[in-house]
C-alpha cells in the first residue's frame, strides 16, 4: 500500500512483524503535514474526526432502528393474519357443522314419517304375523327415531358452542386489529422521523468532512470500516482507548504534541488527547 499514488496521511506503525528486525517499541516514521500552522490544524482535524465518528455511531443506530421497524411490523402482521385464519378455519368448522345438522334434520323427518306410515298400515293388515311383523317394525322405526333426536340435539348443542367462539373470537380479532393499526401508524411515524434525522445527520457528515483533510478522510473512513464503527479513539493515561493495550512513552508523547496524526501500535486506530473541558 504504502509508496502507491500516495503517501498516506496516517502513519503506520513502523513495527511489521514480516519484516526480520522491525521494532515493536513505536512508530519511528510519520507522515508529517507541512503547515505553519501544523499543530493547531492536525488537532482541530482530528477534533473533526471524533465529531465525524459521533455522527457515524448515530447513523449507524438509525440503520439498525430503520431496519427493525419494517421486521416488527411484519411480525405483528404475521400474528394478525394467523388469528385471521383460525378464525376462518373455525367458520368452515361451524359451515360444516349446520350442514351436518341439516343432513340429520332430514333424517329425522323421514324416520318420522316411516312411524306414521307404519301406523297407518297396522289397520290394513290381515294377518296375526303381518300385524307382529309390523309393531316390531314400529318399535324399531321408534326406537331409530329416537338415537336420530339425540345425535341432532348434540350437534345442535356443539354448533352453539361454535357460534359462541365464534363471536368472541370476532371480537377478539377487531381488537387485534385496532391494536395492529395503531402499532403499524407508529412505525411509520417513527420511520418518517428516522428519515428526516438521517437527512439531517447526512448533511451534518457532510459539513464535518468538508473541513477534513482528503487523504485524512479517506483513512478515517477504510479505518471505521476496518475497526467496527471506532477508528478515532482518546489515550487512557497510557493505554490505547479502542484496544486497551499500554502504548509506548514515545508514542503518548507525540500524541500529546499534535504535530502529527498518530495511530495506536496495536489496533491501529488514531489516537488523541481526550479535550479537557472548563
Ligand atoms: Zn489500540
């Protein structure tokens, strides 16, 4: 990388591993920007960057927040529709059900006619056999007649049954519904205000890295990618705030000059003095 198109903004650690004699002790070697004003630009550059980085943090969350929203939304749907179609699966149920009740009403009134017309035989019949024959036949048409009443008496209790469910659970999934419309009117409320912040976010990005430093800018960006979202991170006393590794003496010194954008031996992210406030 290093000698391509560009000399890089950033230093490297001077210590590479491949390379036989290399000196974990620090960077020895910088890119240094020339400027009358070096020390004072370099600090406010990387003052920026740790601006920059703030504005990518909140992007980022905006990202995972406009992202979650749409999948809450479909899981709510999804719950809504299954309720839905258990209920439409309960109505074919109790369709059935009429149906069947339907089929043993006819049934009914069929027995009951075999019995009034066995009766009515009874008189015409010449016979002491033909007449036995026939009350036999009576009393069995009877005895039908009577299992047909209590099968059709239960289906007409399970029906009943049925149709309470049936409006409870109407009830039940109008509710569902008001709750979804309401929570579907939220996330696209939120999902509004999420687009206009990040509008407002983008441009703040914008005018932040406007005053950075191009080349600065392209290694902070490859950096935020490289290190998760934190390429610019305060010294903790002496040690490194991404990595938590103790930093060398030489290195915290020059950090805390400024002459230079200076990166930790270990994560390589930039590091710099935390701003004192009052
Ligand atoms: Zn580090």
């Amino acid at each position: 990388m290093e000698g391509a198109t560009r000399a890089p903004v950033i230093n490297r650690p001077a210590h590479n591993r491949l390379v036989p004699g290399s000196s974990p002790g620090g960077p020895t070697k910088f890119f240094a920007m020339v400027n009358d004003n070096g020390e004072k630009i370099l600090r406010d550059q990387v003052l920026l960057l740790v601006k920059m980085q703030e504005v990518d943090l909140r992007r980022s969350q905006q990202q995972v927040e406009e992202r979650s929203l749409p999948e809450k939304l479909q899981i709510a749907e999804q719950a809504l529709q299954k309720k839905k179609e258990e209920f439409s699966k309960l109505q074919a149920k109790s369709a059935e059900k009429d149906r069947g009740r339907r089929e043993q009403e006819l049934e009914l009134k069929v027995q009951e006619e075999q019995v009034v017309k066995l009766r009515d035989r009874l008189i015409k019949l010449k016979t002491n056999e033909e007449y036995k024959a026939n009350l036999k036949e009576i009393e069995n048409a009877k005895v039908r007649k009577g299992e047909l009443e209590e099968s059709l008496l239960i289906s007409m209790e399970e029906g009943d049954l049925l149709k309470k469910e049936i409006s409870d659970r109407a009830l039940s999934i109008q509710e569902a519904e008001q709750q979804f419309q309401v929570e579907k009117g939220k996330i696209e409320e939120a999902l509004s205000t999420l687009s206009v912040t990040a509008r407002s976010l983008e441009s703040e990005w914008i005018s932040l890295s406007e005053m950075v430093d191009q080349n600065i800018l392209d290694d902070y960006k490859k950096l935020l990618i490289q290190r998760k979202g934190l390429a610019v991170v305060p010294l903790h006393g002496n040690t490194c705030g991404g990595c938590n590794f103790s930093l060398p003496p030489q290195l915290i010194a020059l950090v805390k000059t400024c002459e230079k954008i200076l990166t930790c031996t270990y994560c390589h992210r930039i590091l710099y003095t935390p701003v004192k406030t009052g």
